[in-house]
C-alpha cells in the first residue's frame, strides 16, 4: 500500500492569487470581528462611537448570558419601582455589538460597576468553560 501524498502536495504548491487576496480580506475583517463588532461599510472607524456598558464578545451565546444575569438579578433583594424587569439585559447597538448597559453592570454589582464587570467576566468565563466541556464529552 503506498502513502497519499496529495495533501502534502497541495500544501507545497503556491496558491492563487486570489486565494491570497481573499485570505488577506478574511484576517482584516476578523480583526474587527474579534473585537465584537460588525464589518461596517461605512465610515474609518473614527466616527464609531464606544457604547455605554460592557461589551460582550461575540463568542458568547446571547441566551447563555441572559440566562445568567437574570439569576443574579433575582437573587438580590428587589429595588422598588425598578424598572430593569422592563429593560432588556442585553441591548445590540447600531454597530451590531451586544451590550450590557451601565445600569444594569451597576445592579449585578450590588451598586458598583466594576464588580458588575468582573460578575460579567466570571459569567462569560464560565460560558466558555462549558462550552469546551461540552466539546470534550462529544
């Protein structure tokens, strides 16, 4: 029986040049990508305007997050006439991102943003770490 040397042959062969342009295209626009935000096709960048709140990464399932800080908002004793029943956890701002609005950052922080934040972060790290046991199990 004799070894298949086609996929080594084909990795030693130059591409095209426009399986170049189009992996050139592809790293540019996951740069931004990876940063949580949509490709625009208007505009440098240098009108964008940073959103108020926390930033998810686009990574992170939406449902998953939710999930998470609706439990912790339940677990704190009710505000009266809080309205944060009313307002979605999450919000996608114009650019495509999702965020956490500042006030609902400063309720998961028991009335800090910054330990709001790191609740985030936590939240987010968790998400992921099952994600990857979920991988692991498969």
């Amino acid at each position: 029986m004799l070894p298949n040397f086609t996929g080594m042959m084909r990795s030693l062969l130059p591409a095209s040049p426009v399986a170049k342009a189009l992996d050139q295209s592809h790293r540019q626009a996951r740069r931004w990508l990876d940063t949580g935000g949509a490709v625009s096709t208007t505009g440098r960048g240098s009108d964008r305007q940073e959103p108020e709140g926390f930033v998810v990464p686009h990574d992170i399932d939406r449902v998953a997050l939710t999930a998470a800080i609706n439990a912790k908002l339940r677990g704190q004793i009710a505000q009266p006439c809080s309205t944060a029943a009313a307002v979605e956890v999450i919000q996608r701002t114009d650019g495509g991102r999702l965020v956490v609005p500042a006030d609902i950052a400063r309720r998961l922080g028991g009335g800090d943003e910054k330990q709001g934040r790191r609740f985030l972060e936590q939240a987010i790290s968790d998400i992921r770490g099952r994600r990857v046991l979920q991988r692991v199990k498969c």
